[in-house]
C-alpha cells in the first residue's frame, strides 16, 4: 500500500516525484516513459534556468532527477501503461496493461495529452522541419519569417498573437466558414496589418526539401487549390487528453480533461489531484505543469496525513 501513486513521467510527474520523496511520503511513480510531449521538440528555449535544451535532454534530466531520488521512499516503475483506476473502500486500485495492480491511499494524475496531428500528405515526413504544435517552444526560431497557423479555436489566435509579435507576417487557416475563438480575440488580431486568415479551406499537402517550404490547400466553395509559401506551419487543431483510464471515476470535461480546483488542483474525487495538460487549466506549458504538480502535492501531502 502506497501513500502515493503518481501517474506521468513528464515535467508535472517529476515535479511531484521528487516533492513526495523529499516529504518522504511512501511513494511511487508509474509511466510508460519519462518526458512528455517535449521529448520530440529539437530545442526548447523557455525550460526556466536553461536558456536551451533539446527534448531528449529534457526527458533525460527528468528520469535522472527521479532516479537520484529512487529508495526507501520512493519505487520508479518504467513502461506500464496504466488501463483503469477503481475506487476501493479507503484506497484506489491501479490496473496496468501488464496485469500488475497498485494500491495507494491516493492519486496525483499527470499523464498529459497528445496534439491532434495534421493530417495532409507529407506532414509526418514535416514534423519538427517547419511543422510544430509548440508556438511557445519554438516560434522564436520563426523570427521574421512567413508562418501559417492551422485552426480557427482560441488556441489557434492565441498562437497567431504571439507569432505576430516577432514573424514577418501570419496566416492563420480554418477549414469552416466560423471562427470558434471569442469575437473579441478575433477582431482584434484581424486588425494587424501582418495578419490574414483564409477560411473555408481543406488542407492537402505540405511540401519542402529539409524544412518545410509551402502549404497546399483546396478551397471548399470554389475547389480551387492554392499554393502558399511558408517557412513554419503551427497546428492548434486541439489536442486529446490521456485520461481514459480515469474517466468513469472522476468528472472531465467536454473533451476528456480532469476537472480540478485550481486553488489545490484535486479532482472532484477526494483523494485523487491532477496536474498539466490532462486538467482543464486554462494554460498548458511545461513549467505551468511542474507548478501546478508541486501544489497538488502540497495539497496531498496536508491530505494523506489528516487521513492517516
């Protein structure tokens, strides 16, 4: 019987590791792999305290920091992959696809969420070349340059501010006829000058030699192809939150993410705190990650000693 499971090996999962061992609460953390999304980014320039980091080093100095701390009170368990959570009388049972099960007093989730992927020909062969679904990690390598975004919601105008401030100008590209973003943020970005939206638009191709040099699209009403040329391609397309082994126990959103109180980040679950790309936090970033693990632990630590 654990104290403590954490689930995710990314920043927020390191962030509460390393927290729950140095409270030397009896501990463990579960993860198919140490990283997060990061591990396939070529460079990260807003890890704090590290002015540059590729993701590989990223995943490598969270799995290090974890391991320094691996002993009496805290057990590393690598490469499961955890396929449901039941609710026992004062513990939580975890199921991994192996067939091995965990029992635990309570629960910090930290298994983030996958980018939907653009799907067009040649976007696979263009990943990290030009396209990217980090406009935080990498936008500032776009400088003065012409870039796309793909997306129409609030993320995809967020994404089109922030690039404004340094790329020579942004398209962003919308397959309906209606943005989803709030009108006030629309309005707004539609009156810079470097700023141009195309709607109704059916992506096809992406297409380059090392890095990526253009996009193909069809528009819908007319069927006309068009060509545009660009140095980076951004896709908001959403993203799909890694929480299905959690979602008949604790409440989750319209689109899969842990609801949680941002005050303590615990769950609508007592017992059970969530952190990172997998809650319904309005922002998502490594560093927003590994705080917010930190107070979910802070939180489960008062909690699993007032219950002891």
């Amino acid at each position: 019987m654990y104290d403590l499971i954490i689930l995710g090996g990314g920043p927020g999962g390191t962030a509460a590791a390393v927290y729950a061992a140095r409270k030397q609460l009896k501990a463990a953390i579960i993860t198919s792999e140490f990283g997060g999304q990061s591990i396939v980014s070529e460079k990260i320039f807003n890890w704090i305290g590290t002015p540059e980091i590729s993701g590989a080093e990223l995943g490598d100095s969270f799995k290090k920091h974890i391991l320094y701390y691996k002993g009496p009170f805290l057990d590393v368990i690598e490469g499961e992959k955890i396929i449901e959570v039941i609710k026992q009388n004062e513990s939580f049972l975890i199921k991994s696809e192996s067939g091995k099960t965990y029992e635990t007093k309570s629960l910090i989730i930290t298994t983030g969420s996958g980018r939907r992927k653009l799907e067009a020909i040649n976007a696979d062969i263009f990943e990290h070349k030009g396209i990217t679904y980090c406009a935080s990690c990498d936008g500032p390598m776009f400088s003065d340059q012409d870039v796309l975004v793909i997306g129409g919601g609030n993320a995809g105008f967020e994404t089109a501010i922030q690039l404004l401030s340094y790329c020579k100008s942004v398209t962003l590209i919308h397959r309906s006829a209606k943005f989803r973003a709030d009108s006030i943020t629309v309005k707004k970005v539609l009156e810079n000058p470097k700023f141009k939206a195309i709607i109704n638009a059916e992506i096809l191709r992406v297409d380059g030699e090392q890095f990526v040099k253009s996009l193909t699209y069809k528009d819908k009403i007319s069927g006309e192809e068009i060509t545009l040329p660009a140095s980076g391609i951004f896709v908001e397309i959403g993203q799909t939150p890694n929480t299905d082994f959690i979602k008949n126990l604790v409440e989750i959103d319209q689109i899969g993410k842990v609801v949680v109180d941002p005050m303590t980040q615990m769950s609508t679950v007592p017992g059970i705190w969530a952190a990172g790309d997998c809650t319904n936090g309005k922002y998502h970033q490594n560093n927003i990650a590994t705080g917010d693990a930190v107070k979910a632990l802070e939180d489960a630590y008062i909690w699993i000693h007032k219950n002891k």
